[in-house]
C-alpha cells in the first residue's frame, strides 16, 4: 500500500471520529447520552442504515454477486414491510412512553421480571455478536493485506471505544452519519472504476447480457423449495419477521430511532430506510456481478483466498496446483474469446449464435467451478484451515490490485468504517441495556445523573473491553462465526414473541408471557442439545411457543386466576 | 400493565382517527406502492436476461 493510501486511511478514520468526539464530549446528561433525542430524520436514517451494515456486508455481498448473481436482494423484501409495521405499531408507545431501551417498555406493558428476562436475554446474544462483528473483517483483511489480525481489531475496537464513551449516542449518531457518506463515496468510486476497465472490452448493457447468459441477472425466484435460501417467499415471510424482530426490538437499532428529535423525524428516519435499503443492496450485488463480467476478462485466481493456497503449496501441494493453474488458464482464454464472441452475436442480435455461444460459456463455467472444487479439495487435503468463504476475499482482491493509488486507501477506510460504525450501535445499545435496565432498575435505583452517567461510560468500556477480549481469542473457537450465529438464533425468537404479545394480544399479561417465554427459551434450548434442527428454525419455534404458550396460560388463567388480571 | 401504559394507549386510540394520522397512513401505502415497484422492475430484470 501506498503511503497515499495510509494518508487517506488514516486522515478519514480519525478525522469522523474526531468531528464526532469534539461534537459531544460536553455531553453531561444521561438522557442525552443515551437516548439523543436531539437528530433530525437524515441522521436518524442514516445511522439506523450503519448500524445494520457492517464491514461483512461490504466484504462479502459483492462476493455473493459475484458468485451467484443478483438472488440475494430478495432477503430484504420483508424488510420496508417490518418498518412501516415498526413506524405503526411500536414507535408511538416507545415515544409516548419516553423510554431509553425497547426493555423498558416491557415493564410497562407487563412487569419488571418480563422486562429484565428480555433484557439479559439481548445482553448474551448482542454481547457475543459485538466480538464477531470486530473479528470478522479483521481476519479476512488481515489474511488479504497480511496486517496483524491484533492490531486491526486494536484499530476498531479502540476508536469506537473512545468516542461511544464520550460522546454516547449523539456521538454515534454524528459519526454514523459521515461513515455513511464515506462508504456510499467509496463505493460508487469502486462502481466508475469498474465499469471503466469493463468498457475495454464491453459496454455496461453487453456486460450485463454477458451476466445474463451466465445467469448472474436472476433476480427473482418464484420456487417453492425450502432449501433454496433466497426466494420472493422466503424474503416476504422471513425477511419480514427477522427485520421486525432486529428493528423492532433489538436494542442496537431502537436507540437509533429514538435519538430523533421528535416521532415525526425517527418515522421518517425509518422510512428512509425502507425505501433506500433494497436499491443499496441492489447495487452492492450490482458491484459484484460486474466483477464477475471483469474477471471474464482478466485472469481471476483460480481461489481467491490466495494465503491458503500458499500455505497448502508449503506442504508439499505446489505440483497439484500448478497443474489445476495450467487448466484454469486454458479454460480462462477459451472462455474470454467465447464471452468475446457472444458479446458481439449479442450486439449484431445474431441470436442463433448467440444460443450456441451461451451454451459455451456455461460448459465453460462449469469447468471453472470444478477446478475450484478441486482446489478446495486440496486444501482440505492439505489441512490447511480456512477461517472466511472463499468469495469474501473477491471485493478485496479487486480493490488491491487494480484501483488507482488513493482510491485503495478510501475503500480500506469504507470497510474499517462499517467495521466500527456497526461495532459502535452495539456498544451503545449494550452499555444502554445494561445501565437502565439493570444497573439502574435493580442495583442501584436511586442516584444522581452524574452518577449514572458515569456508570454508563464505565459499562459500556466493560462492554468495549468484552468484545476486543471476544475478537482477540475468537481464532482459538473454530466455526466461530456460525457458532454466534446459533446462539443469537436460540434468543432472537424468544425475544420476538415477547414484544408480539405485549404488541398485539391486549389481553394477555405479564406472567402469562414471562413464563412462556422462560419454557418457550428451555424448549428451544433443550431442542439445540438434542436434536439436528437447522438452527435458523429456533427463531421460528422461539417466536411461535411464546405466543401460543402466552395465549394457552392467559386462557387458563381464567380458571386459575393467577395468570389474569 | 401500568396505569401509564393505559393512559397512552388510550391516547393513542383517539389519535388514530386524526388527520395526521391518516397522512402517516398514506405515506406507509406510498412504501409499500415502492416495493411493489421495484419487484417489478426485478422481474423485469429478470425475464429480460433469462
């Protein structure tokens, strides 16, 4: 990397964080620390949209439109759906009832056993998710760019660290929204780049018929398969409810909205989200079935993740890779001149020749993928340990070796600002949690502001220092991230269906749903120790006993009058 | 529930036939008019590169 780029790196990073400590440090009340209160719709939207996108999502979905075209973009369908629901139902009883945490709500609604069990149960999961969300890009940026996988995860975990301790939730907000301004810059940047080295060879509409012949344009699939993952159905219904449950009662994302300054501007915050999520989504995937067509081109590596392959050439694996290199590149040049081709049948609207050379090229793709297959197979045999999907490492390899001298240095900076704008919405929201709903509710109830505010910076470096101890030692956990991925599973349903009771069953009360959810969390628990249930179903199961076994106890309650009002 | 939780539920009852209300109404159907839109033009997208 050039020294320009470390220039741009470092002078972008600091200088938000920066703008964004020097905007709040004199910020000496708990309410504003931690609820804002004080943002217009803009920075409210904007942080609400940082907050959900974390360096994975600028990593690994151009990955993903690179490996299977467009598909992906139906997983946010549900989502506009959930945050009209949200902007509805929840946002005006959260205002009326000037909350600091989605947690407190539940006290009001039912009582404070319900609330502290939600509360705990969001303090495991999120807890756990912060470590990854620093983990997680560090190991592939320090696997592409050989950085000290510690040092990267010091990077980010420190400077969210000293300005979401600061400056609260108005420091996060502020810096949210000049992240976001860093990362859409970075990439269109990437888009205009891309499309440029394209034209040497086709213009952007035969790039995408290009894409089109080797069926990287299906947007949407109409199946009904429950083991095709992305699908109209699967992103209607499911996208719908996992958007209700993360927006609608995930305190990361609650204290985002509630920091606009009145319910007219975090309505619209939200809605802005609604309406820009998926076309943001849509041209990351866009980003990435363009690097597609480029490495049409251009010779991509056969594996991507080039530090395996290099590690499984030390043990005696170079002969085998050598030989699958000489193949790739034969099938490389043969594929180049038919995509050529068909590019020109396309143009000339030759659409016999056309058909012949579409067959061509997915004969050809498929000889691709099974060199990468067996590519995989060596590294299998090799012993060597791949920690991130091979296609995380598509976008990255692309920004290092053909973007121009400063342009590297702002799209490391986008990636490391996703990195800490996500990391920063969990620590405020956990630092929240944990001093409202539990510091201030049980431990300690009656004390000055000061006091309070003091403790919330303190817990929330607790929080900070947690999630750098989580990141630094998660190498040693294998699987790590799907690991967290079943854990937030086994909580996330529970936590749904409290808030679908307390929203939506007006005559169900507290106990009835407090020892619902407590059997409906041991039901999903004891299903994940003894049985292979997909572990995405918990949040289904979780969400559906909450509800029934509320409704079933509520329904008994009138004979036994201990679960009736 | 709360004696807090009542009042502003009830509250909330008698706004929900206010005008400002019914405009939030018409902005949450004008999202939704969006997402109709844009599967269409996916498949469109869809069919035109099949």
């Amino acid at each position: 990397m050039s020294s320009l780029d470390w220039t741009v790196l470092f002078s972008t990073l600091l200088g938000i964080v920066g703008y964004g400590t020097w905007k709040t440090y004199k910020n000496k009340n708990i309410q504003t620390f931690i609820g804002g209160k004080e943002e217009n719709w803009t920075t409210v939207g904007l942080s609400v949209m940082a907050t959900q996108a974390s360096a994975i999502t600028f990593l690994s979905t151009p990955g993903l439109g690179y490996d299977s075209g467009l598909g992906f973009v139906q997983f946010y369908f549900g989502l506009p759906i959930a945050l009209v629901v949200i902007c509805a139902v929840f946002l005006p009883i959260y205002y009326k009832l000037n909350v600091l945490t989605a947690y407190e709500f539940l006290e009001s609604r039912f009582n404070p056993q319900t609330r502290t069990l939600t509360a705990v149960l969001f303090l495991i999961q999120r807890g756990l998710a912060a470590g990854i969300t620093i983990y997680a890009p560090s190991i592939i940026l320090s696997t592409a760019l050989g950085w000290n996988i510690n040092l990267t995860n010091m990077l980010v975990g420190v400077l969210v660290i000293v300005y979401t301790v600061s400056g609260g939730t108005r420091a996060v907000s502020i810096t949210h929204k000049w992240q976001m301004a860093v990362i859409f810059l970075g990439m269109f940047a990437a888009f205009f780049v891309l499309v440029g080295k394209i034209r040497e060879h086709a213009g952007l509409m035969g790039a995408f018929d290009l894409a089109g012949a080797m069926s990287h344009m299906e947007v949407l699939s109409f199946k009904i398969d429950p083991t095709d993952k992305y699908t109209i159905w699967s992103g209607l219904t499911g996208g719908f409810f996992l958007a209700l449950s993360y927006f609608g009662t995930d305190q990361s994302q609650v204290q985002r909205y509630l920091s606009g300054k009145s319910l007219k501007q975090s309505r619209m915050g939200l809605l802005f989200n609604g309406v820009l999520k998926i076309p943001m989504q849509f041209f990351i995937l866009i980003i990435g079935v363009l690097l597609f067509v480029f490495y049409q081109f251009e010779k991509p590596p056969v594996y991507f993740d080039q530090n395996s392959v290099e590690q499984a050439k030390l043990k005696g694996f170079a002969p085998e890779f050598a030989a699958i290199e000489q193949s790739h590149a034969r099938v490389f040049e043969k594929k180049k001149e038919q995509a050529l081709q068909y590019i020109d049948a396309v143009r000339l609207s030759k659409n016999s020749e056309a058909r012949i050379l579409r067959a061509g090229l997915r004969a050809s793709e498929a000889e691709v993928e099974t060199l990468r297959d067996k590519t995989k197979e060596l590294l299998g045999r090799a012993e060597v340990e791949v920690r991130s999907k091979e296609t995380d490492y598509v976008f990255i390899s692309f920004v290092m070796k053909y973007l121009p001298q400063g342009l590297i240095g702002l799209l490391l900076a986008v990636i490391l600002s996703a990195a800490m704008s996500s990391t920063a919405g969990e620590l405020n929201a956990l630092g929240s949690t944990a001093t409202v709903d539990i510091y201030k509710r049980w431990i300690k109830p009656e004390a000055s502001e000061a006091h309070y505010l003091a403790a919330s910076k303190w817990i929330t470096v607790l929080w900070g220092g947690l999630a750098l101890a989580f990141a630094t030692f998660a190498y040693m956990v294998e699987n790590l991230i799907e690991a967290v991925n079943i854990l937030g599973s086994l909580f996330y349903g529970t936590i749904l269906g409290i808030f679908l009771v307390a929203f939506f069953f007006k005559r169900i009360n507290g106990r009835a749903t407090f020892w619902a959810a407590a059997f409906s969390e041991l039901v999903v628990v004891v299903l994940f120790m003894t049985t292979d249930v997909g572990y995405l179903w918990f949040n289904a199961v979780g969400c559906s006993l909450v509800i029934a076994g509320a409704v079933f106890l509520s329904a008994m309650g009138d004979r036994f009058n201990y679960f009736s009002d | 529930m709360s004696e807090e939780y009542k009042t502003v539920k009830r509250e909330m009852n008698n706004e929900s036939s206010s005008l400002s209300e019914k405009g939030w109404g018409l902005v949450y159907a004008l999202v939704l008019v969006f997402l109709v839109v844009l599967i269409f033009i996916f498949y469109f997208i869809t069919e035109a590169y099949r």
